[in-house]
C-alpha cells in the first residue's frame, strides 16, 4: 500500500454499515479502502439487542416500508451466515386491561407473518401459557401469549466478517487508524489517516468518500472535513443488562411495559440472560457512553413486573451500553425516532462526491449496502451487479438448518472437544472452525488455555485474522468468553497479547 494510492470509494467507519458497504463494493470490483479508529464493531454495532427481526413496535410508528424490507431479510441473512444467525422464537405474554389489546397484537402478528415472505421460520401461534412451559417462570397473573419467529445475531462477528470477506476480496481495512482530515482536491478525496499506535500518518486518494462513522458521522462532517457543526442524527442511548439465567427455555421473551415502550428477556451465551433494551436521547461524548442507575433499576423493574422470581442487581453479572445513531426526524421521543436509514450524497460541482450514511439497523444492513452501492453507481460509475443477496460470509458454507449436523462434523474430526466447546466454536467460525483448529490432536495441542473454552490456538488466529489486538477485543467481541473468565484469567491473556504484540 504506497502513499496516496487512489482507490474508487474510501469508508470512513468499520461498524456493520460501513464494513458491509466495503465488502459489497469490492466484490463489484470497486478498489476499496476503510479505516476505523477503533476495533471493529467497539461502538453501536455491538451494544445492539442483538437481533435479525422485523421490528414488531415499529409497525406501531407505520414503519412499513422497513418492517416489510427487514422482515425479507431475516431468512436471507441467516442462509448467509448460519453459524453467527439463527432463528428464535419469541412469547409475548399479555393480559386483560393489558398496555395494548389483544386483537392489536394479533392484527400487528398477522402482519408481520405475511409482509415478508416468511419460507422457513414458523408462523405465530396462541399460547396458554398455564399450560406451555413459557410460563413457567412468569407471575400467575399471565396465562395466555403470543408466539412469533424473528432470529438472533452475534453482532460483533457478523461486522468483523464482513470485513474479513472484504479483505479476503482485496479491500484494505485498517482498523485502529483514525481519519484526521479529508479534502476534495482536484475531484478527488485526499484523506490523511493516522495509526494510533504507532502515530504514524498515512495519505490515501479516493474517488468518493463514504461516511459511515455512526454516531460520529456528525463530528467527521464537522471536524475532519472543517464543516459547520451538524446536526443530522439523534443519538439515542440503548443499554441492556446479563443477567443469571433465569428460565431454561429456548425462547426469549418480549415484555411490554406501562410507559409503551418494551422489552427483550432471551437466552444468552448458554448460561445467562440478556434483557434490554433502554431508549433515551444522549447529549455526552459516544466514546463515555455507560448504563446509568436509572437504567438500571428500570430493567430490572420491567423484567420483574413479568418474572415470578425479580430481577435484582445482585443477579446482574455484566451491562453494555452504546448510541445509536437514528436519522434526526424531529420525532419528540427517543422510541419514536424512525430505525430507518437514510443516504446522502453532497457533491459540488466538479467536486468529488461524499455518501453520508445515516441511521440503520444490524437486519437491513445489507440492504443498505445495495442502496449505497447505487447511489455509488451513479456518482462513480457502476461495477458489477448485486451479489450479496445468495453469498455466505466466511465459515457459513452450510446449509441454513445444518448447524447441529456441523457441530457433529466437528466433533468427529476433533473428538477430544467438549460438546460445549464444538458447540461454541461452530458458532463463532462455522466451517472455519476446522481450519482453525488445524492438525491438533488433544486439547493440549491447542496451546495456553486461558479460562473457559478459550485455548491459544483460537487466540492466534484472532490476532492473525480478524485485527484483535486487545484481550477486550476477544472477551467481548469476538467470543463473549468474558463472561466465564476470572479477573486473573484474563489478566493472563492480557499478557499474552501484549507479549505478541512486543514479539
């Protein structure tokens, strides 16, 4: 990569949109460049609810038009990636003198069955939930639910292997580089990145710029590119709390709550809970965000309005929390600002063009992708056709339902694994899994075991192949093995990378 190498298009962001642009654009036969100043997915991209759904309350705002394109998307995403998507069902629990009636919630699930083409993922059905397990950890005071389909994501994988697949393709992805400046010179960007290890400064020139920063989209407007101050998106703070587990069936739960808004109580990492989410404006810094108290004690109020036995703080065992960066509609509550996406293109006259990338959500990131890969079309010249609509990212070569029988290919081939760690390792890395674990024999083989089922030989080939450079990278990003590692545990892995990194 020499200095002021020109490429067609250069994303500014390595969350799910800008990596899924990348790799879009590259398998076009764009030459493509993305910096991110972070690690990938370290902001919004990983603080999700985690979910491939439709988006059941925001047919409530007549979101139809992204309810019917995410609810399209769901079967198509999890064919793409079977190992880190998969399909959940979900109870939602009412009763009589309930925040909405039944027959709207029956209306509303009646919609969302037939708006999007559902093939695979099982329709809606009444519960009687004295009967159905589902209700065994609820109060009494629920007896009757509604079941539906939606899926689940592993948020931090699928953006890292998107960036995987675009590298793999030919982009140039940095992450930990920071865009310091860019400017239209000659029709044509000139962007300065600095690697914020080493300090080092780096010149790249591109044909279009895409800004795809986030919640930063605003500040590389306003700062890198000297703009006026901006004020295109609304940041909204969603926060979620991990929790013990609290009930042992495979189906999450979908609470509403006094105030309209609702949330999410679903199986998470085998051994716990996960419940959220929050919906708040945020005015600080994106990189400050936290749970608050408030929050807090609010999911912990709302899930015990539900479960028999309350969830306490003393139950929670880990909390996140990120900004969302919702195109600014002027709607007057945080919960009511459209998860819709909206792409602009500023070019003057003569001028290189910019796509600004507002807004979004993990469902229809692919989607979004097309869309800018037109609007790219159209300012730069188009390359290639759609394609990502019957690929698979890297290890999802298997069929949509194959993940069981994948876990037992697995196994076969390295019969010293645990049920759980084959498992654990087929959902992380799919097919991938096998090349990972190479010629090992034992579980000795696999190197340093640093707590839970991470050895050294998983480590390595995060470090070698997928930019993790931290031991926070790897406990909650790329593997959640954070959650099963002691203080001293990972204060060991800690040391090893840093070893690495010296070597």
């Amino acid at each position: 990569m020499s200095d002021g190498q020109l490429f067609d298009i250069f994303v500014v962001g390595g969350g799910i949109n800008g990596c899924g642009i990348a790799r879009d654009a590259v398998g076009r036969g764009y030459s493509v460049a993305l910096a991110e100043m972070n690690d990938f997915a370290s902001g919004t991209s990983s603080g999700a609810t985690k979910l491939i759904h439709g988006g059941l309350r925001y047919l409530e705002h007549y979101e139809f038009r992204l309810v019917r394109e995410a609810l399209m998307e769901r079967e198509v995403l999890w064919a793409m990636a079977p190992h880190i998507i998969w399909p959940m069902r979900f109870v939602l629990p009412f009763h009589k003198g309930g925040i909405r009636p039944a027959w709207l919630i029956r209306l509303g699930l009646f919609l969302y069955d037939h708006l999007g083409g559902r093939k695979l993922l099982p329709a809606t059905r009444t519960l009687n939930i004295r009967r159905d397990p589902a209700g065994k950890p609820l109060k009494p005071l629920f007896t009757r639910a509604f079941e539906y389909s939606d899926g689940w994501v592993d948020d931090a994988r699928l953006v890292v292997l998107n960036a995987r697949d675009a590298a793999d393709k030919g982009a140039t992805i940095l992450s930990r580089h920071r865009v310091i400046g860019a400017r239209r010179e000659d029709g044509i960007w000139v962007i300065e990145v600095e690697d914020r290890a080493s300090r080092a400064r780096k010149t790249f020139k591109a044909k279009m710029l895409v800004n795809a920063a986030g919640p930063w989209v605003d500040q590389v407007l306003s700062g890198a590119m000297g703009r006026n101050q901006a004020h295109n998106v609304r940041l909204v703070q969603g926060s979620h709390i991990v929790v013990k587990k609290k009930f042992d069936d495979p189906r999450a739960y979908f609470f509403q709550n006094p105030d309209n808004r609702i949330i999410f109580a679903i199986p998470y990492e085998t051994d716990f809970t996960l419940i959220g989410t929050t919906d708040r404006d945020y005015k600080g810094d994106p990189k400050d965000v936290a749970i608050s108290d408030e929050e807090t004690d609010y999911l912990c109020a709302c899930a015990s309005e539900y479960f028999a036995e309350p969830i306490t703080r003393d139950d929670i065992v880990w909390t996140y929390s990120a900004v969302r960066p919702l195109f600014n509609d002027g709607a007057s509550k945080a919960q009511e600002a459209t998860r819709d996406y909206v792409l602009k293109i500023d070019q003057p006259e003569g001028g290189a063009p910019l796509l600004n990338v507002f807004g979004g959500k993990l469902t229809t990131y692919r989607r979004l992708g097309e869309h800018a890969l037109e609007k790219i079309g159209e300012s730069i010249g188009i390359k290639g056709a759609p394609w990502t609509g019957g690929s698979h990212l890297p290890g999802g070569e298997f069929a949509a339902t194959g993940y069981e029988s994948e876990v037992g290919r697995l196994k076969g081939a390295f019969p010293f694994l645990s049920e759980r760690h084959a498992k654990r390792l087929v959902r992380c890395y799919g097919t991938l899994a096998h090349t990972m674990l190479g010629s090992a024999r034992s579980e000795n083989e696999l190197g340093q075991h640093f707590g839970g089922t991470l050895y050294q030989a998983e480590v390595d080939w995060l470090i070698a192949r997928e930019w993790a450079t931290t031991a926070e990278d790897i406990l909650w990003r790329r593997t959640k093995q954070g959650l099963f590692l002691s203080r001293e545990e990972a204060k060991g892995l800690e040391d090893y990378m840093d070893t690495a990194r010296a070597a």
